[in-house]
C-alpha cells in the first residue's frame, strides 16, 4: 500500500522502504524499535538513487483472449480479468475497440484528453479510460457525460479522494444527479433508488464503472491500495437522481439551493459516505398530522444525534449526510408549513450531543486535532450551521420511511456540470429505443 501511495505522489516504485509490523502503532504499543532502527530510515535516503533512465510510457498491446467459442472467450476474458486484479468478481463485459468506441459516442471531447490522477496509485483519467470502464460495466453511451461529470467531482480537492481511497473506514461516494439528463437517461429517482432497478439502469452502470476507476485506475485494491476493513458499498457506489418533479412548491432543486445553478441545470452533486440508515418516520394512525410530521423530525435527530470521528473535517462548511425524503413526505411537510429552512434549523437545533458523551466516547481529540477547537457548545451541534445539512426529495412515492446517509471523509460536497454531446437528442431517443422505453 505505502509503495502504491507514493507512487501515485510521484515518488519512484523502487523507493527505499522500512517495514515495521502493525502491532507496534496499536495503542500502549512499545515502538522503540523504530528508534532503534532510525539509522535505516537514514541511510536508506543517503544511499539511494534515481534510476539513470527513466521508463518512458508506451501505448500496450491489446489483450487477446482466446476460445473455442464467444462463450469460452466471454468466460476466459473474466477469469484472466480477475487473475490480473481488474476484477471485481462480478461478470464484466470485455471492452473490445468496437464497443469502446461506441461508448465515445456520448462525448465530444476527444478520448486522450486528461482528466485527472487517481489516487492513491495516481493513474491518469482519460476519456477514453472512462469509456474502458464504462463498457465494462454494462454501460451505454449516453451515460458517459455523466461518468464525466462524477469524476471532475471527485478530483476536487475539496472530496479528498486520496484520503478516502485509501482509509480503513469502508467508505462510498455518493452522486446526486440533478436536472433533465437524470430522466433521459433513466437514472432512478423512485422506488429503490439505490438498488437494482432494469426499468432505471443507468445509476448501477455509472456507479459500477466508477468503482473500477477506483479500483484499476486508482489502485484501490482490498488490502493493497485501500485498507477498508469492510467494504460496503463496493460494487456500485450510491448513484440515484432528485425527484425534481415531486418538489412542494417552493422548495428548489438541490443543485440551486447549494451551488446557484439555474434550474433545469444538469450537474451532479458528489459526497462521501460511511453507510445508509433507513428510517421509519410516520405514527400508527392515531396521531394529529402536526404531531406526526414533528415526532419524524425528532426521530431523524436521534439518528443524526451520533458523531464519526471521520465526519471532522466536514463539520465547517461540509454537510452531516444526505437526507433523502420522498415526494409524500415532502409535500405533508410542506403542507403544513415546513420549508427546506426550517427542517434544517429544526434538525440542527435537536441533533445535538452532550459534551459530556464526546469526551466519554475519546471524541473531543478528534475535533480538537481537526480544527474544531474548544470551548465548545453544550450540547454540541453535529455541523456548524443548519444550511450544512443536505436534504434530497427521492424514493419511492410512500410516505413511511427517510434515508439518512451519514457523512465520511470529506471537508464538503462538490458539484460538476454534466457536458452533454452536440447530437445529444439523437443518442438519447436512440438508447430509449433500444431499450424499449419509448412509450
């Protein structure tokens, strides 16, 4: 892992390396063996040196993978896939030139352009690798500007995905996908939004193509480039559209509440993620509507009302999680006078924890190391202002449960516009065709 990091720093593969085994950095651990071992450290930088010639990056050779039959070359290209770790134990569809290029379709921008490094490895993005992993991933061209659009996110330096690639804690993105292109495309904004859905592919093929970018890309390899001790969320990340068109009155689209776009705006919305909790909001039937809409507004406080140590950096000018709600339980809200403002000035105000439970849970050092310095607010805010919380209206049209996506590493949530195609119209009503989902 250390190696693949610094290499992805710029830092030469052959660099010298002391190894040290992990028990020694456990708490009341006896380290004095890196005292005694320092002169290594020393004389390892003294005596090393940058290798005379360095290997220039050549274009390489396409893979050809033998069969009797398409189905022996379809299971032969999966298990030497797998062999050379650019796997993910699902079956993949192989990327041959043809349908590469085929998934270029969706972009004008041409397949060497750069678009950044992955960390922790620091593999170089291009079009055409987004096109690679795309196809791999069962995805069409039409999905592609959105691909685009995630990764630029990602790349912001304000996600620290170098951070998170590489973290014990078993962290996801998580894409919001805002504006028209979330239903040309199909990306589901109702029922099972997170989950399989072949009516709405589009979220599973995105998000799946951006765990390989992660992975083969980034090099974040279980145990080798990403030390997520358990890995939820690994296979197709959380890609899922706002309901726009189930908004109360009122209410705007995330994308111009938070970052000023014009509605309509096609763009995605980026945060990461340590895990999603569904929440059961509404009475039994015998409550008053006021009383019910406030009693699951105090329930998703007691939710919030629980730190991550990894949510420090976020606590200034990041959010606490996403909040998901449906269309029903937005409009019950916003029926009765509740906005977007209040719900997040009431939220603010109950999910608060006492100082007393930080200091006994060994949290206060984790705010304190962050920035977030004392004297502190008693009880304490889970974030540092009510406009912090994140409040998205998706899911299915029911109105008995909210999903609350708490916050991992990241200092906030990053946005970028989607670039769609000039023959952009043509590619769509192709892909509904194709797909049956002209009527």
């Amino acid at each position: 892992m250390v190696r693949n990091s610094v290499a992805g720093l710029g830092f030469a593969a052959d660099i010298p390396m002391v190894v040290f085994p992990i028990d020694m950095f456990l708490v009341e651990s006896d380290i004095s063996a890196v005292e005694r071992d320092f002169m290594k450290f020393v004389e390892g930088l003294r005596s090393w040196q940058a290798p005379e010639q360095t290997k220039v990056a050549k274009k390489l050779p396409m893979i050809k993978v033998p069969g009797a039959d398409p189905d022996e070359s379809f299971a032969n290209f999966n298990t030497t896939f797998l062999k050379r770790r650019w796997g993910d134990g699902l079956p993949l569809i192989p990327p041959t030139v043809k349908r590469v290029e085929w998934i270029m379709q969706g972009t004008d921008i041409p397949a060497d352009t750069e678009i950044g490094k992955f960390q922790p490895r620091g593999g170089m993005v291009t079009m055409e690798t987004l096109a690679v992993t795309l196809a791999m991933a069962g995805g069409r061209p039409e999905y592609l500007p959105v691909l685009e659009a995630t990764v630029r996110a990602v790349f912001d330096p304000a996600l620290d995905h170098g951070g998170w690639q590489a973290t014990s804690s078993s962290c996801f993105p998580a894409a919001v996908v805002s504006g028209p292109v979330s239903r040309q495309i199909r990306i589901n904004h109702g029922f099972g939004l997170v989950g399989p859905d072949p009516k709405n592919p589009a979220g599973a093929s995105i998000g799946r193509a951006l765990r390989l970018l992660q992975q083969n890309v980034g090099g974040a390899l279980p145990g080798v480039g990403t030390m997520a001790m358990f890995g939820h969320m690994r296979y197709t990340n959380a890609v899922f559209a706002e309901d726009e068109e189930g908004l109360p009155e009122g209410w705007e689209p995330f994308n111009t509440e938070r970052f000023g776009q014009a509605p309509g705006t096609n763009s995605v919305s980026v945060n990461v993620c340590s895990g999603a909790d569904n929440i059961i909001r509404r009475g039994i039937g015998t409550e008053t509507l006021e009383f019910e809409a406030e009693a699951s507004l105090r329930r998703l406080a007691s939710y919030m009302r629980v730190y991550n140590a990894n949510q420090h950096a976020a606590w200034k000018e990041g959010t606490p999680g996403i909040l998901v709600m449906s269309r029903p339980i937005a409009r019950q809200l916003a029926g009765i006078g509740w906005t977007k403002k209040t719900i997040k000035e009431f939220l603010w105000q109950h999910a608060r924890i006492p100082v007393a439970d930080l200091e006994s849970a060994g949290l206060i050092s984790w705010m304190t190391r962050s920035g977030i310095m004392p004297p502190y607010d008693d009880p304490w805010p889970v974030t540092a202002k009510p406009e912090n919380f994140a409040i998205i209206v998706a899911g299915g049209t029911h109105p008995t449960h909210n999903l609350w996506m708490q916050t991992s590493i990241g200092k906030k949530v990053v946005n970028a516009e989607v670039k769609l195609p000039e023959k952009w119209d043509e590619l769509v009503a192709r892909g509904a065709k194709e797909l049956g989902y002209e009527d």
